[in-house]
C-alpha cells in the first residue's frame, strides 16, 4: 500500500501474563476500507484503542502522516468502541448534542449536524426516541451519527456492524464508503472474515496478537490453489512438491492441492502434471480470508 496515512509500527503489549499484541502492524490510507480481521481474542480491539489512545503501548509506535501521534493529533480521530459508547436513557438528540459538546462544538451546531446526519440515514423518526428503546440496527447507526458528528480525520471503528441486519449493514457501509471516498482513512475491526472481504479493500489479518498477513483483498484471496488430480505411478506421488514456488498442503490418493506462489504459472504446473501422467482433475480453489487465517502459520 502506498501513501499509508496511519501506521502501526511493531506494537506489544501485555496484560499481565497475558500478551495481547506482539510487534502488530498495519496500515491504513485514503480512498480504502481498511479491515482488521481475527478470532475473537486476537487482540484487535487492544490495537484498535492504542491507536485511539484509550491505551497505551509497552513498545511500538502509531504514526499520523508520518509522525509520531500525540494526544492533538488524537482529538481528530474518530473512535467508536464494541459498545457504542452511547447513554439509555437519553433521547437521540440528547446522546447526539452531547457527544458533539465532548469534541467542542456547540448546542446549535451539533443539533445542525445532528440533523443532517439523520435524515440522510433515514432516521428522522428517531427523533424523539430513548436509546434504550431502539434496536440493533438503529442503536449502532446512531453510535456512528455520535462518532461523525465531529468530522473526523481518522475513523477507528470496533466491531461496528455486529449484530445488524443485512440492510443495516448496507447503509452502515454505504456512509463508510463515503467517508474513504472524501479520504477519511477507515479502520474497522471485525471477526467476520466474510464482512470483511466482501467490504473492505486493505486487510491485516490478526491471530494470538501477531499480524500474519497485511495486503489489498485481491492479493490475500488470490486463486493460488489448484486441485490437480493425475493418474501416476506410485513411484511418482511426490512431483508436485518438486514444482518450482509450489506448496504441497494436502495429498488425497491422486490429487494434489497445491499453494502457488504469486510469480508461478498454473500452466507450467499443468505441464508438469501432465508429463507425470493422465490429468483427469485441474480446478481452481479459491482461498477466502477465513481459509487464509487458518492456513498462516505466526512467526
């Protein structure tokens, strides 16, 4: 990825015996929706409130165009925690023009913003409504409202489509798309491997606190898994793993599923299968992200 307007530069941190992160990194830009994909335990939300600033690192750096971040540059970041930080028993526009007031504006202008946001959502009819009367999807549309009023320059979001419906999750996404379209970096955690490739451009994939895999979606989910199934002698089972940049990962009596490395052409694997024995089998497996997570092996 080029012109990374945030960077997270090798971040540990334990609780305890625990270790959360060790030596994670990413990066996020403009113009891209960037996922933070793991298990649950993995240590996203801890990097996710580093880079917030709600915690702070035993070792690593955040960088914010390069620079080290301070607690200025924080300000202008946008966080909205698993839990939607927002107050049952205040009406929409109450949670709305106070959460504003935290970030200095004033009563006038957040109930402006306040205004516009809801309407573009949809969500006129919430108006006079209790927090602790809405449902999933209202209560998290009305979190991120809370998190954009302020116009943030960064946006660091925990899990913000969990537990909605398909069609919040559109119009969660549509403002999203928007917000990177303007370049707003978003940042956006989640242990829904599917959401996340099917949404986001960037992916850091995190398990046991280690990042084992950072890139764009294409190049992570790339159809580098071919099932090869040759009719061989049994004095030949092993030619595929003599492939040059070929991984063998799995051997089923005459079939081969091989990993390819981005410069090997499946043609060339063809010929060598072909030159062991009758190819009856050569099918393109496509590799997800979840396949992806399984498959890595930390350092």
């Amino acid at each position: 990825m080029t012109d990374a307007i945030l960077e997270v530069d090798r971040i540990s941190k334990r609780y305890g015996a625990v270790v959360a992160l060790r030596e994670a990194g990413l990066v996020a830009t403009a113009g891209e929706l960037c996922g933070l994909v793991g298990r649950t335990g993995a240590g996203k939300t801890t990097l996710l409130r580093i880079c917030a600033g709600v915690v702070v690192p035993d070792g690593g750096l955040v960088r914010w165009r390069s620079a080290p971040v301070d607690p200025a540059t924080r300000r202008r970041f946008g966080y909205l925690p698993a839990a939607g930080g927002l107050h049952p028993e205040l009406t929409v526009p109450e949670q709305l023009v106070y959460r504003g007031g935290l970030h200095g504006l004033d009563t006038n202008e957040a109930h402006r913003r306040a205004q516009v946001w809801l309407d573009r959502l949809g969500l006129r009819a919430l108006r006079p409504r209790r927090i602790d009367t809405l449902d999933a999807d209202e209560r998290r549309l009305v979190a991120l409202v809370a998190t954009l009023l302020p116009e943030p320059e960064l946006l660091l979001l925990d899990e913000p489509g969990a537990g909605m419906s398909a069609t919040g999750l559109a119009t969660l996404f549509e403002v999203l798309r928007d917000q990177s379209d303007s370049g707003v970096p978003v940042l956006l955690s989640s242990n829904d491997f599917d959401l996340v490739e099917r949404r986001c451009d960037h992916v850091a994939i995190l398990r046991s606190g280690q990042t084992i895999a950072v890139g764009a979606v294409p190049e992570l989910t790339a159809d580098r898994v071919r099932l090869v199934a040759v009719d061989a002698p049994d004095a030949t089972p092993g030619w595929a793993a003599a492939v040059p940049g070929c991984r063998l990962v799995d051997v089923d009596g005459s079939r081969r599923v091989l990993e390819l490395g981005p410069a090997v052409d499946d043609q060339a694997v063809l010929a060598a299968a072909m030159a062991t024995g009758r190819v009856r089998e050569f099918t393109t497996l496509r590799r997800s992200l979840a396949a992806r997570y399984d498959s890595e092996r930390g350092s």
